[in-house]
C-alpha cells in the first residue's frame, strides 16, 4: 500500500492532468469541470448532471460518484494510473466513458 505521501503526489498528479484534459475537453462538449477543495467536479447542463472525483487518503483510493454510482480507483504501479478493477480502465478513461453515457455523445480526454 502506498504511504499517505506517495498517494497524495500520485493523487494529485492523476487529478491535475484530468482537470487539463476536461478543460481542453470543453470546446467540442457541454460541462463545467472545476476543482473544489481538492475534488474535481463535472458539471452538466444538458442532460442535467454532476460528476465528482474525490481522492480518499485513509484508503488510498480515488472515488469518482457518477450516475449515481460511486466508483473506486486504486492505484496501480505497473500502470502507474489509479485503475478501476471492474474494467482495468484508468481514471481518465472511465471518466471519458462515463461521460460519453452522459452526454450520448463520444468523448475523449
């Protein structure tokens, strides 16, 4: 397991090159990505909706509650990316897709 240091300097690497990608993300879509106290949140206007990406230290996990599901990522050093067991995406990736269920449209980060 990592230590509380190596996850936060992880964390925070995975959520400030995610931010990056959603706002280069804003010109072909229809949200608002915006860091609140250390969550990234995804706002939609059309279909009405909100994503959050929140690190979880005591865990070392990173949640991301979306469809009004809550995902979580843990990392992995092979990939070094926080991974989503269910489907060996990577946080970016499952965003993308979740985002893309949203919007009914593709979406790339």
């Amino acid at each position: 397991m990592l230590d509380e240091h190596e996850f936060r300097r992880h964390c925070d690497e995975a959520l400030d090159d995610l931010f990056k990608a959603l706002n280069r993300a804003t010109a072909a879509h229809d949200f608002d990505p915006d860091m609140v106290s250390g969550a990234l949140q995804i706002a939609f206007d059309e279909p009405p909706g909100k994503f959050v990406v929140s690190p979880q230290t005591p865990v070392r996990q990173v949640w991301v509650s979306a469809h009004s599901r809550s995902f979580k990522l843990d990392w992995d050093a092979a990939r070094q990316a926080f991974v989503l067991a269910d489907t060996g995406q990577t946080l970016k990736e499952m965003i993308g897709a979740a985002m893309a269920t949203h919007l009914g449209e593709p979406v790339t980060l």
